[in-house]
C-alpha cells in the first residue's frame, strides 16, 4: 500500500530547479572556486547579502545570512531570552521553535489565532498583565501550520502595539511569495518603517530548494553583529557555495519565474485539497482556506481526537500532523491537525482524503487503493 503523507512541509520533486541549479554550481565553482570553497565572513556570501539587503531597504551590515530561517530564530533566541523569559508565539505555531523555547526554558506565552491570524486584542492585553517579553514570534503569512494570514488590519494594530508596548518583533517570511491568489500585504518590517521595532526572517527552502540550506536575518545593526559573532562561533564560516550558487540563480534572474512555476504547481495541490474535503468530509469538521504557502488547518468534529485519527489513518496509509504538536507543552490541539498539500500530487491527495473521510465521519474505513 503507498503511503499518502500529508505530514511533510516539503516542496514537492518537481517543484526543485534541478538543471538550473546544477548550471549556477558549475558555473560558481569554475569563476570564484577558490572563494566559495573556502572560509569566509560569518555573515554570509557577499554578493548574496548584498541582493538580500537591496531588496528589503536596509544596508547589508543589517544581513546575517544563515543554514535555513530557523538556524537564525535559534541564534536569535539564544541572544534574546534567559530562563524564565516571556516571549510570546502564536497558538497554533510552527513546533521547531517552540522546541527551542523549551531548551532555552523560555516562559512561552501563547496569543490564538483566529481566520484574520494573530489575535492583537489579546496579545495586547497579555502585554499589560506581565513582565515585558523577549520579543513576539510570528509567522504572519500563509502560516505554518495553519495556512492563514494576518489581515492588514491587525498588521497595523501590531505595529502600534509595538510601539506603544516596547515589543520587539520577530517576522517568520518563508511562505510569503508562495501566493495563489489575493494581493500581497506589506510585510510587518515594511509597515514598522524597516527599523529597529521588527526584525525579519526568510529563506529560499520555498522558492528555490530546501536542500540549499540558505536562510536570513534582518536585524538592527548592533543585533546583527551579535548574532553574526555566534554564527561564527558555531560553525566557523558559512556554506559559501550554496549561498554562491543561490546568487547566481538570482543573478540570472531565474528567481521571480521560478516562483511563478512552484506557484502553479502549488495551487493546483492546494485545490485538489479544498475539493476533495469539500466533497468527502463531514460538515461537523471545518477547515482554513489558505491563500498561499504549504498547509491548512483542519478542525475534526468535537467526538474526534487527533491522536486517535493519526492510528487509524496510518492503518489505511495516511500521515499527518497532530494539532497538539504545534501548542506549547501540547496543551491545546486535541481536534485539530495541520494537512500539508505541497508534497503530495493531485490525484494522491484526493485518494488519501477518500481513506481519511470515513475514518472522520465515525464509519468504517474502505480498503485503501494497492
């Protein structure tokens, strides 16, 4: 039986540039071999932090490019938060910070989310009745795991919280240019006028490849020689190549049509999803209707609990993430679960809702496709 695994947060294989990322290797090893072979400063490849800074506004000494976002969320938090520090997430939030929170003993406060994301009325009254905290953590766009996006409304209410309150925020931005349909919003760093306030985080996993291993900070000046020193202290020097090969597929201007390609074949999952738990899921469960990005969020009926549904969907051949992984000390989520449609083809995603449907409606479970 194939297992149809709506778990992996994966780009799909043909999603991935192969050939064009094997010319931009070649072609960086053959110009500059004995540069991105070798060490090098700990913010990153020159050129690559240069095209960063360029297109959010900033100079590149505020540019620490990273091994993946989230290297630069655990250099960050490490600098930012002692034991028994406050730092507020989103509830659900992505697990693998949470996880670092957890090692740093953080006191991990949780703000709800809603279908307009972040809820900033609570957030803000969460902000009066405690010390203040390290700094907010959030994924506005397309979030991992739920697939919403903050409105416009609440991004600017934030940023007035921001100021009011002296918070400093973190803006997770991997899934933002993976966009399906609807306008793009300003990012939370643009609306917070590109300073001091917010501090933004991506990486090219989405809109290259995953396996490059390239992520970034923007960060106020003196933050980012601070964690541009831990980086060097962690690993010596940054993969140049990668970052080197990154650059030349942006160099050659490959990048904004690739994203156009990954797009389309993303939407194409993404409504293979919406129609198939449309037609095949019971009306006692409801789920998000993400607009971009690689996941939505679905709410099982009150009689189901995920970790029960994950047993039995395994035994028909279906993975998936439990809702509880994604709150701090799994204390929340126990109907809920995060579907992930990147990896998975059309015609899979359809099969593995069929098995899941009778699973979630109370019936018997039909014998799965060999």
């Amino acid at each position: 039986m194939d297992v149809v695994s709506f778990a992996r947060g994966v780009p799909a294989p043909e999603c991935l540039p192969v050939e064009a990322m094997a010319e931009c290797a070649r072609a960086v090893i053959e110009r500059d071999g004995p540069t991105v072979l070798s060490y090098g400063p700990g913010g990153g490849y020159a050129p690559l932090r240069e095209w960063i800074a360029a297109r959010h506004g900033v100079e590149p000494a505020r540019v620490v490019v990273t091994t993946s976002s989230l290297q630069g969320f655990g250099f960050l938090a490490e600098e930012l938060v002692g034991a028994g520090n406050r730092v507020f997430v989103e509830a659900p939030a992505y697990d693998r910070p949470l996880k670092i929170l957890a090692r740093l003993r953080a006191d991990v406060v949780a703000v709800p989310l809603d279908d307009e994301g972040l809820d900033s009325e609570i957030l803000e009254r969460d902000l009066r009745e405690g010390p203040p905290p390290a700094f907010l953590y959030t994924n506005p766009t397309f979030q991992n795991p739920s697939g919403r996006t903050l409105s416009l409304e609440r991004r600017r209410h934030l940023i007035e919280i921001a100021h009011e309150h002296d918070l400093f925020i973190l803006e997770d931005d991997p899934y933002g240019l993976v966009r399906f349909e609807g306008e793009p919003l300003p990012t939370l760093f643009e609306l917070g006028g590109r300073g001091d306030r917010v501090a933004y985080a991506s990486s090219f996993s989405k809109t290259i490849a995953p396996g490059v291993r390239v992520g970034y900070l923007v960060l106020p000046r003196e933050l980012a020689a601070r964690v541009e020193a831990r980086a060097v202290g962690t690993y010596i020097s940054p993969p140049f190549l990668t970052q080197a090969t990154v650059f030349e597929f942006l160099s050659r201007g490959l990048f904004e049509a690739n994203v156009a390609r990954v797009n389309g074949l993303l939407k194409l999952r993404r409504d293979a999803m919406l129609a198939s738990l449309e037609r095949d899921f019971p009306e006692t469960a409801r789920w998000s209707h993400p607009q971009g990005g690689y996941f939505l969020w679905l709410d099982l009926p009150p009689e189901i609990r995920a970790d029960d549904l994950q047993v039995a969907a395994e035994a028909v051949g279906v993975t998936f993430v439990k809702g509880s992984d994604f709150f701090a000390g799994h204390l929340a989520g126990e109907h809920e679960a995060r579907f992930a449609y990147s990896f998975v083809s059309p015609e899979e995603i359809a099969e593995g809702i069929a098995r899941l449907a009778p699973l979630v409606s109370g019936a018997a479970a039909p014998a799965p496709s060999l």
